[in-house]
C-alpha cells in the first residue's frame, strides 16, 4: 500500500472502503505493470464522488456480502495507449478494441480486488463489465453510498478508479 | 503446436493469441464460448486448449468436463487463464479436468511457463 493510501486510512474515511481502496491502489499497479508494461503511479484519494468525468469509463459491479461496483475511468487516448499495450499490436488494431480492452482491465481489476476481499473472508461474485464510451455523460450514485476516488498517473496521462460501496461501512 | 483458445472476450482472445504468437506458436484455433469450443474439438483436436471460466452458454468448468467427457479428448491439456483466483474456484476447476492454472493478470513469461510444462507432460 503507498503512502498516500495510507495517510488515507489514518482519516476519518469509512473502513470498509479504506481497505477496498488499499486493495485497488495494489492490483491496479500490479495490472498496469503486468499487462501493459505500464508504471502508474497512485495520487491521493479522495472519500467523495461523483465519478470523475472520462470518455471511456468500464464498469464491474460486484455483490455478496459487499456490494457496489468499480470502474476504470480514462481518456480516449489513454484507452488506445492501454489498449495498444495489452494487445502488443497497432494502433490501428487496438482502435477496435478500446472498448474491450478497458473492459478487461476493469474486469483484472475488479477479479483481483474480490481475490483479496475473499482472503479477508468476504463473499463476492462480479458482473460482466459495461463499457461506456462517449463525450459528454456524468454518472450519479442515486443511494447513500461510500464512495471513493482512486487517481493514478500513467505517463503523461490522468486516470481514476472510482468505488461505490453500498451497505457496509 | 495447435493451440485452441476459448474465450468470450475477443480482446483477450487476441491479447492471448499474439502473446502466443510472440512464443513461437502460430497455430491457434479460436471460439468465443463453449458450445463453438466443442465444434471447433470436432473439426480436430488441439496440443493444448486454453479457455477462460467466465462465459455464456457454458461457463469454464463446464466446457472442461464436456472435454473429458470425450475418450479422444482425456488427455489433451487445459490451462484455465481466468481472475477466478480463490482457492475454491481451483478447486472446482481441477475437479472438472484442467490441468494447470493462470490467473489475470498475466505475464507473458507466466503463459510461456504454463503452456510449456503442460507440453511436456503431455
């Protein structure tokens, strides 16, 4: 965990989410640096919403004893970059597979997240992930939610995990 | 070497089948689920089949049983590549037939590895 997250967690932050976020800062470095060959180096958290405004935001829900979802929140050109990199291939391939490629991460990301919840005896099952691709969209959490900003740099550019846990505090 | 790939995403069937490619293994059949998994094992049968768990139609395990299921099919090795990652999904896994395990995220190196030793045994 860096320490930001954990300046984070000495905060008056919710403590499920404190140690969901701990979990994302993790895998989402561990995936970035597998996957595509990429160091992303984390910011600070941020115990708020709405999720940050992105032209590719790929969606996992996740349910069981936590419930809520985790999304990948990133510009087009970091989508293609990413995109670029998992595939090995062109850009002219990758083109074609922003959308599942943002997918996929999101999808590593919310499967090692519920491998490390398991392990702190957490029951999860994910969703299929749901990419939404476009230039002028906002999301909103309509429940009394805890919610959490992850920001992380790769290169020159900005990209978010954003959590949205419900229930549990 | 023939390599079937089984996954519902075409993105990771890609990323698994350049990463493949890059090895040296030119060869590789592609299906987007189960059922097209079995009609492809008709048409011939793999050195090695890699399929994901998380699919329509037929999920991961079950496609792997339907495999075995098959006397020309007992012995050919599966890798499952999956985030299916506690210790009761291998479990489940390894009872349905698969020979090894992959968990995303992946290396490159970690595929080469597995794909590999299974060839070995096999």
């Amino acid at each position: 965990m860096s320490t930001a997250a954990t300046k984070a967690v000495a905060t008056d932050a919710p403590p499920m989410v404190e140690v969901m976020v701990a979990a994302l800062v993790d895998v989402t470095k561990d995936i970035f640096a597998t996957m595509v060959d990429r160091t992303v180096e984390f910011g600070e958290p941020s115990y708020r919403g709405p999720q940050p405004t992105a032209n590719v935001v790929a969606a996992v829900g996740f349910a069981g004893t936590l419930s809520g979802y985790v999304s990948l929140c990133v510009s087009k050109d970091a989508a293609l970059e990413i995109a670029q990199a998992l595939l090995g291939s062109s850009a002219e391939e990758a083109d074609a597979h922003v959308r599942d490629a943002a997918g996929e991460m999101a999808n590593m990301i919310a499967g090692s997240v519920r491998t490390q919840m398991t392990d702190k005896g957490e029951t999860l099952g994910i969703s299929t992930p749901i990419v939404t691709v476009g230039t002028d969209f906002s999301t909103a959490a309509l429940r009394d939610v805890s919610q959490a900003v992850c920001p992380f740099k790769m290169g020159a550019h900005s990209l978010f995990v954003y959590l949205v846990l419900q229930g549990r505090k | 070497m023939r390599v079937l790939v089984v996954d519902d995403s075409s993105t990771m069937r890609r990323i698994i089948v350049n990463t493949l490619k890059k090895l040296g293994h030119e060869d590789t059949v592609e299906a987007g689920d189960g059922k097209e998994a079995l009609r492809a094992l008709a048409a011939g049968v793999p050195d090695v089949i890699v399929t994901d768990w998380n699919m329509p139609e037929m999920n991961g395990p079950q496609f792997v049983e339907a495999v075995r299921s098959q006397p020309a099919l007992a012995k050919t090795p599966v890798l499952m590549v999956t985030t299916q990652a506690a210790k009761e999904d291998v479990i489940i896994a390894l009872q349905a037939g698969v020979n090894d395990y992959l968990i995303k995220p992946f290396t490159p190196e970690a595929l080469k590895e597995k794909i590999q030793s299974l060839t070995r045994k096999s």
